[in-house]
C-alpha cells in the first residue's frame, strides 16, 4: 500500500499533456470484443483500470498487448461469454461486457459487480433495455445471466435516467440486432459520443450521435478498426480545478474545452483566467478564488467526477457555497476527510455547504476513490504543512503518473509505501 505526501503551499504552473478518458478507453476495449481481428487503440492512459479490463478480455479469449500508449486487442472467432466475479468486482466499468458479449455470442454471464465508495449502483436500466431488445435477463448466484438464443431483435428503450453504463450496453447490443432500436433519453456524455464513433468506424449505423435519440439499425457484422481515446475531460478538469485552488497558472495540452463548458463558465465565475488555445486550455488564477454554487447532472450539466474537486476548492475559496450532488447518493463521504485538514463544509442530503477558509492545515487523510482522493492530494497542496493521502491505489485507478504530473507542475510530492497501513 502507497500513500502521498504533499507538502503545501506552491502554485500548479506549466503544461500538462492530458491522455485519452478512462471512461471511454475501457468500453473500447470492451467494443473490440463485436468484431473477429486486431482492434488498435491509441491515447489509452497508463491506469490501473486498463489493467484489470486487459485481464478480463484476456479471460474472454482475446489477445491484449499493451504498448505505452497502445493497446491492442485481439478478438478470436469464438469468445467466451463469462465474466467471473474475482475481476469484474475489481471494475465496475467491467459490467460493459455485457452488451457485446450478448450481442456477439447470444449469450453473457457476468458477475454483478457489486458497490463502491460513492454510493448503490443499480444495472436496472441495463438489465430492462436488454430485455427489450429480446433477451432473457436473470440475476442469480451473484451472477447476471442474459441469453439471446436466436440473436437480438430491435426495440424501443427509453431510459428512466440517461445512464452512462445503460446507453453503452443497449448501444452496443442494438449493433448486431435484426432491425432497428432506438434508444430515448440516452446518455450524452463525450466518452459514449466516443464510443458511437468507433462503432460507426467498425461499420455499425448510428443516428443521432451526441443527442438524446440514438437509432441503431442492426448489421450483420462489424470489422476491427484503429481508433483514437476521447482526451480526458476529468483529469482535464482536476488540472482546471487545481490551478485556481493554489493560485497557479496550467495549460492542459489535448485538454477539450469544449467538454468542460460548465466547468470552465464555474471556474471563470470564481475568477480564474480562461484561454482555449487551440493545442488545450489555459486556466490562471492570481486572487483567492470565490466560492461557487454547483448542481451536478448528467452530461451537459457539471459532472459528479469533478464534485469532489469543487467542494474542495469551496473549502479554500473567499465566501460561502453550495454544491448539490444528483448523480450518487453517497458521494459525500469524503468530506470528512476534507474536515480533518481544517475544511468547514457541512452536509444535509444530497447538499454540501463550505464556508471557505483561507487556508487548511496539513493532515493524514484517506482517499475512499479515485476522484475524492485526487481532490483531497489537491486540498493537501493548498494546506499548510506536510498532508498524507493513504490509498494512492485508488487514484492509479485512474490518474496516470499523477504524483510525476504534478511534480512537473511545481507541486512537491512523494509517493512512498505506507507504513501505518496494515492488513487485519
Ligand atoms: C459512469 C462513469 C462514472 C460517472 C458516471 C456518471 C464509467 C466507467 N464510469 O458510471 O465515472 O460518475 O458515469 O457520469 O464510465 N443507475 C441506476 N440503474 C441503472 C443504471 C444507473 O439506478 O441501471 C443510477 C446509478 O446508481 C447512479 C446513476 O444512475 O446513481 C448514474 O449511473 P450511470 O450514468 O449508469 O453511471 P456509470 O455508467 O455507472
């Protein structure tokens, strides 16, 4: 077990080169699996997450190579349809599975992936859509078992709640199904946009990319393609974020601002300077930020992989603020955390109030996720003091050399071995 130490008190000043999404990458490789062949992906980031969904494939038949920024998979004729707890409780995003593997073999047993830090995590929506597009879904044994004997068959879904997983999973089902689906209410976020591309790119028939209709008109087969990760809109966004906490002054090369539009109005609210160059995105601050009222949604709205950061700039900004997390119900969890460096923030429900200080003092803290322990690192850089974040697996999981990006930025820290860590 690793931790961090951080030792307060610099500005984030330089260039940054952000690489592709997490959320995009991991469902490439899972959309690999449609097609027979040598699928080639580009810009995946160095990330744990990678690791463990490369295992999976592997444990389906596949071939993955990983090459620095290159990830190939390659897809045998025949894959196999089950995916066993012991991975796919290490990866939620592993339940993406699900729609190829039904779609390809007519059949897919994967293991629920059970909870997490931030809060219950139902595949209701997954399971209903699939079952609208013909299969026969039961959830026994810890295990969701969908068949589809005679293939897919095209169907109307509309989704309760514009569900990231939910619109991938149907999407990538609909790929392969006899006729057509459309799917209504569907998730927007950049990573599925990305995800259509390379479908689109494998020769499937979507309409509606990017919008809240997606129709689907099922094909007899995909090819393996080459495709290019969607840049990062979340790393983009902690670096956006820890600029104006410590006052600093970043560029995020490959950053898109064009993904980040709410959080950058956020940001420029609060007072940061904001340039969208064409090679990424400069962010400056000079004065103490100012507090600002966020209301996580799903994507156009402020995205609940960034709360974490935006309370804790709150926490150190000049006034008084209030996010409202709409996403998960439990992911105010940290804030404790953020209370034993001296933040005054206080939750009702789904709200968190910060009244902001002008500064925090240095403490050990625990990281309970990726993006509450990449907040609580950037918190630890505006303390006063030498702050110590344990659970740095947690940020591997999805911030690739994050302790070399932000040394590179000005930043001082170490990441060392926990001795306080113990296994009972
Ligand atoms: C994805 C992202 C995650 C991000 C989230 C929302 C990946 C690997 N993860 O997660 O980082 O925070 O989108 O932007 O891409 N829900 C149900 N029933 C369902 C499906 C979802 O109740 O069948 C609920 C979930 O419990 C959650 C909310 O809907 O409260 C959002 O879930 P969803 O959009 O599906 O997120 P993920 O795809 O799991």
């Amino acid at each position: 077990m690793e931790r961090f130490r951080v030792t307060g008190g610099t500005p984030l000043v330089g260039e940054v080169r952000v690489t592709g999404a997490k959320n995009s990458a991991l469902k490439l490789m899972a959309v690999a699996l449609l097609a027979e062949g040598r699928t080639t992906l580009r810009d995946v980031p160095a990330i744990t997450d990678v690791t463990y969904m490369a295992e999976l494939l592997r444990r389906l038949g596949a071939e993955v190579d990983r090459d620095d920024d290159i990830v190939t998979v390659d897809v045998p004729a025949k894959v196999r349809f089950a995916a066993p707890y012991h991975l796919v409780r290490r990866l939620r995003a592993s339940i993406c599975v699900l729609g190829p593997l039904l779609a390809r073999c007519g059949a897919a047993d994967v293991a629920l992936p059970g909870g997490d830090a931030i809060g219950s995590r139902g595949l209701g929506l997954h399971l209903a859509g699939l079952e609208k597009l013909g299969a026969t879904v039961t959830v026994e044994h810890g295990f969701v078992m969908a068949r589809a004997g005679r293939g897919l068959r095209g169907g109307n879904v509309w989704l309760d709640f514009p569900s990231v997983g939910a619109t991938e999973n149907l999407l990538t089902a609909a790929t392969l199904a006899d006729g057509t689906t459309v799917i209504d209410n569907a998730a927007r976020e950049p990573e599925v946009v990305d995800i259509c591309r390379m479908l689109v790119r494998m020769g499937a028939k979507i309409d509606g990319i990017g919008t809240s209709t997606l129709r689907i008109e099922g094909v007899d087969g995909l090819s393996s393609t080459l495709h290019t990760t969607v840049p990062d809109r979340i790393v983009t966004g902690t670096w956006a974020i820890g600029a104006v906490m410590t006052r600093g002054d970043v560029t995020v090369l490959n950053g898109r601002a064009d993904h980040l539009e709410i959080v950058l109005d956020k940001l420029a609210y609060a007072g940061a300077t904001i340039d969208t160059a064409d090679e990424g995105l400069r962010v400056a601050m000079w004065d103490r930020p100012r507090a600002v009222d966020v209301v996580t949604l799903p994507y156009p709205g402020f995205p609940t992989d960034l709360q974490p950061m935006i309370v804790a700039l709150n926490a150190v900004a000049e006034g008084t603020a209030m996010v409202t997390e709409n996403v998960y119900e439990a992911r105010f969890m940290f804030v404790n955390e953020l209370a034993r460096l001296g933040a005054d923030v206080r939750t009702d429900g789904h709200h968190a109030v910060a009244n902001g200080r002008p500064r925090l003092s240095a403490a050990p803290v625990a990281a309970p996720d990726i993006r509450a322990g990449a907040a609580l690192v950037l918190a630890g850089l505006t303390a006063e003091g030498e702050t110590l974040v344990s659970g740095a697996h947690h940020i591997d999981r999805g911030y690739p050399n994050f302790a070399g990006q932000l040394n590179s930025l000005g930043a001082h820290v170490v990441r060392e071995s926990d001795p306080d860590h113990f296994d009972a």
